[in-house]
C-alpha cells in the first residue's frame, strides 16, 4: 500500500504543480515593467492601464455582465418551473424534455455555436447583444433545471399533498411551499448560470455581431497574436475576483440552506 | 406522481428548448444536404455534394488529426486523473485537495489558454528561462504545433477527469481492496481486478467529459496550433465565415454530433452491461450512469458546495 501512495501523492502534487504554475507565470508578468519577455523590473504600469486607459474591456464586460445577469434570470425561471413540473407531475412530453435538458451537456460547444448561428442567419435575426443572449439563456437552462431538479428530488411529494389538504392552490403551493423550498437549488442554478454565461467563448464567438463584444471575445482579440501584458494583469484581477465571488457564494448558499 | 400543473410548468422549458436547441440541430442535418449559396446561406435543391467533399483527402487528414489528437489528449488525461482521484479519495483533507484541483478551474478558459501562450511565446517565460540558463541563444518555437495543443488541451480539461474520478474512487470501499491482498493478491493485481472493475463508471464518465470536448475543440487549436493541427471544429468556424459553405459547415459538425451521441451511447451500453452484470434493466444503467455524470458536474461547478464540503 505504501509504495502505491507515494506514487499517487507524487502524481498529485505534480498535477497541482502543473495546474497552478501557469497562473503564478501571469502573476509575475502582470507586475513585469517591459511589454513581453524578461523581466525588467516591477511596475504597476499594466494594473494602471487596466483600470484608468481600456474603455473597450470594459465595455466588453458591461455586456458580459448584462448577458450574465439576464440570461441567467430567464434560464433560472424558466429551468425552476421546468424542473418542478418534471419532477412531481405527470403530463405529455415529460421524458421528452428530460432527455432534451441532457443534450447540451453532452454536445461539443461548437455544435450548439454553429447550430445557433445557421438557425438565427436562416431566419433573418440580425447578429448582436439580442442573440447572443437568447444562445446564453438556451446553454444554461439545461444546467439550472439539473441543479433544482437534484434539490427536488430530496423532497417527498407529500409535502405537495399536504399543502393541498390545507387548502393551498396549484399557486400558492408553488409561491409558498414548492419554491421557498427549492431555493438553495434555485440560487445555486442562478449563480452556476452567471458563471457559465460569463465563462462562453465558443458559442458566443459564433451568434455575436457588430457591437456585441464580451469579456472572452475582448480577451480573444487581444491575444490572438500573443501576449498582451494588459491582459496579464486582467487575468490576475479574474482570478482574484472569481476565488472572492465564489467564496462569498459558498458561505451565501450556505446560510440559505441552513436558513 | 400526480396530474396536475407539471405541463403548464414544463412549458416554457419545452418551447424555449425546442425553438433554440433541437430545431437549429434539424436545420443543420437539412442544411448539409442543400447547396451552398454564393454569400453563405443556401439554395434549395437537394445534393450530397458536402458529404462528398468530407471524403476527401484533405478533409480526411484533419478528421484524422482530431481523432489522434482528441484520443491521444483524453489518454494522457485519464493516465493523470487515475492516480489523483485515487490519491485524494484516501486522503483525509479532501476539502482542501478539492479546492486546490477547482481554483485553476474558475480560472476563465481564455486566460488559461493564455497562459499557456505566456509560458511557450517566443519570447515567453520558458524561452526566458532558458535563455537566462544559457541553454540556448535563439527562441525556440514551442506554440502552433501538435504538442502545444495536445497539451493545453490536457491542462485544460483534467479537472473534468479528476472530479468524476475522485468522487468514484471515494465511493469504493477500501476494505475489499485488503480482503483482497489477504486472500494473496499482488498489489498491482489487487488493484487492476477489485478496484478498477469497480470504478469503471467513473472512469467512463471522465473518458466521456474529457474526449467530447476535446473532440469538439476549437479555441485550443485556434489559438496555440499551426496549419498540421488542425481539428475539426477550426474546418468548421472556416467553411462558415471563411469559404461561406453552410452545408459543408452543416455536415461537418453533424460528423461530430453523431461521433459523440453514438460513443455516448455505446458506452453506456457496454459498461451498464458490464458493471450490472447485463441482469438489470437498461433503464438502471442510466441512471447508475447519470447520476455521476450530474454528480461530477455539480462537483466541478464553483459554488454548488461539492461532496466534500
């Protein structure tokens, strides 16, 4: 057993190593005072450029948020309501929608990016903000359905019968008793969205047009053709703010769950 | 289960699924057997011409290339993940290995690709090094080869092979791994015939989590490959902006499409038949199959608590 351990724990350490030294590399050349290979000394130059001289990053990240926020609200009402009728109620084209929540996980991103984009040019929709939106919305509803249908299925359908026993309607079941219920689901699919929507590039490279430049596609264009040391220091406020975002969600979802 | 309002429920989910996810898929299979327009689009008259030109050689070089590379890819991946998931299921931090295999995880994809691009550049962090090292005078081109995408798409996607692993491996119970050595099992024989054939499952799932994006890649090799790697998803994004071919575009990613559905269901089927000893309904083995398939995804997805937490 022992020697057996040790070879996983070499492996492991050397995948973490592996996983972790890229970012600490970005890190480093963030504060790098020259545009690109060796280090000439530390500056704060890029941070300074980031925040004070790039209007189209952020530009690109008021859409990204925009994009994040509706899809994900749409995605999560829609998902919620979807997973509540699938998980306790019997009607036409249940299983249908059961397998269909599961084709998005398991198709290649491009598919759905190169689907998307031949079904809105077909029709005539013109490319921008509008699209990529409802391509966001159509990728994350599968995930909020899976998320709240895993909480739901925590629950006992009795729950439902008692509610009808005293005297609740098919609404106020659902307002009052159904979804306060579900709601570390619920929010958790909210957030899952969020991120998701603000993680595409694929598919939103494919249904984007004129004027509807994200985050990712910002990020794309500038280091196409190598480094971008604007970029480097992007990449660090990223990494910082999504490890501080996803901790306060953690510790959030958490208080709900135990409220 | 009752009647009752689970339609009216469902409905939106149906329509908005329906309209935006499995009717641009039909259009796709329509479209591949129409004749491209002369400003993309397409006319209306029936022909095989994009299947046709699938076959051919050079189209057959980058279908190649994406098999190797997307097989080769998920190979090294799986060899990585087998002994991490292993390592972290016996460990007693799990909380704490989780998080460090997630952190990098969160990272945007773009900004780790480019990463990646910072390390091998010209002038990047390697070229750097070596330089500074003495080792060499010129830059030595790493990026926009084979290997670069092989292994970005590797550092990519091993998060998605560890998660669905260690959850797995986590779930075996260890004690039958020493009734094995007791009864004079070698180490090595006691883990290849007690312990993989028991978490073969999950093994599956990270196969399948790994190659289908890897299959599918389009950003990896766009960003760090040449011309020779090429993958199927670059022919497509080109036959659709470039060349203006929407029933090639079409028929390519049905290609892919259908590469995955049937190695999805393949699969399944033989591992479910396997793992249940071919005695249980199908309809068991999918669940068995999906519900660590939802599992490592509601593991790998930053704030929904993980197992471990």
């Amino acid at each position: 057993m022992k020697r057996r351990s040790s070879f996983s724990r070499a492996v492991f350490i050397g995948t973490i190593v592996f996983l972790f030294m890229p970012l600490f590399v970005l890190v480093l050349y963030s504060f790098n005072e020259s545009k690109s290979g060796s280090w000439t000394g530390f500056s704060l130059r890029w941070y300074i450029k980031l925040f004070s001289d790039s209007p189209d990053l952020w530009r690109a990240f008021g859409n990204s948020a925009i994009i994040a926020l509706g899809s994900a609200l749409v995605a999560t009402v829609i998902g919620t309501l979807g997973a509540i009728g699938v998980n306790w109620y019997r009607f036409r084209l249940r299983s249908y929608l059961r397998t269909v929540t599961f084709l998005p996980m398991i198709l290649p991103e491009i598919i759905i990016g190169v689907s998307l984009l031949i079904f809105f040019s077909g029709l005539g929709f013109k490319l921008g903000l509008f699209t990529v939106f409802v391509a966001h919305v159509s990728f994350n509803l599968p995930f909020v359905f899976l998320l709240v249908l895993a909480r739901l299925e925590e629950f006992d359908f009795s729950i439902i019968e008692a509610a009808r026993d005293l005297g609740a309607n098919d609404t106020q079941t659902l307002m009052k008793v159904i979804v306060p219920m579900t709601m570390p689901g619920i929010v958790s699919g909210f957030l899952t969205a969020v991120t998701l929507s603000l993680e595409d590039f694929v598919i939103t490279f494919f249904v984007t047009g004129p004027g509807a430049t994200t985050l990712p596609l910002y990020v794309y264009s500038a280091i196409r053709f190598g480094v971008s040391p604007v970029i480097n220091a992007l990449s660090v406020v990223m990494i910082l703010g999504t490890i501080a975002l996803t901790w306060s969600m953690r510790n959030f979802l958490k208080y709900i769950a135990a409220k | 289960m009752k009647r009752g309002p689970g339609g009216l429920y469902a409905t939106p989910a149906i329509v908005w699924l329906t309209v935006f996810f499995i009717a641009p898929l039909f259009i796709i299979v329509l479209y591949s057997f129409l004749r491209p327009g002369l400003r993309g689009g397409v006319e209306w008259s029936l022909t095989f011409d994009a299947y046709r030109a699938i076959a051919n050689p050079t189209f057959a070089k980058v279908t190649l290339n994406t098999i190797v590379v997307a097989l080769g890819a998920t190979l090294v991946t799986l060899l990585i993940a087998l002994p991490c998931g292993y390592y972290m299921a016996r460990s007693k931090n799990q909380t704490l290995l989780l998080l460090l295999v997630i952190i990098p995880f969160w990272t945007n994809f773009l900004i780790r690709i480019y990463a990646w691009i910072a390390i091998l550049g010209n002038e990047g962090f390697l070229n750097d090094m070596l330089q500074a090292l003495g080792l060499t005078n010129d830059s030595i081109r790493f990026l926009y080869n084979r290997w670069a995408v092989a292994l970005v798409l590797v550092y990519t996607y091993l998060p998605y092979a560890i998660l669905p692993l260690f959850s797995t491996i986590d779930k075996f119970d260890f004690s039958l791994l020493e009734a094995a050595r007791d009864l004079g099992a070698s180490k090595f024989g006691a883990i290849r015939r007690v312990l993989m054939p028991n978490i073969k499952g999950g093994v599956l799932t990270a196969f399948l989590f790994t190659f289908i994006p890897i299959f599918g890649a389009y950003a990896v090799p766009l960003l760090v490959g040449g011309t020779e790697s090429y993958m199927l998803g670059n022919l497509i994004a080109d036959e659709l902006t470039k060349s203006r071919n929407w029933p090639l575009a079409s028929a390519i990613s049905l290609v892919i499409t259908l590469v995955t559905t049937i190695g999805v269901m393949l699969l399944v089927r033989a591992n479910g038949a396997n793992v249940l000893g071919g005695g249980k309904e199908a309809s068991e083995a999918k669940a068995e199959q999906s519900a660590p398939l939802l599992n490592a995804s509601l593991v790998a997805l930053p704030h929904s608590g993980g197992g471990a937490s």
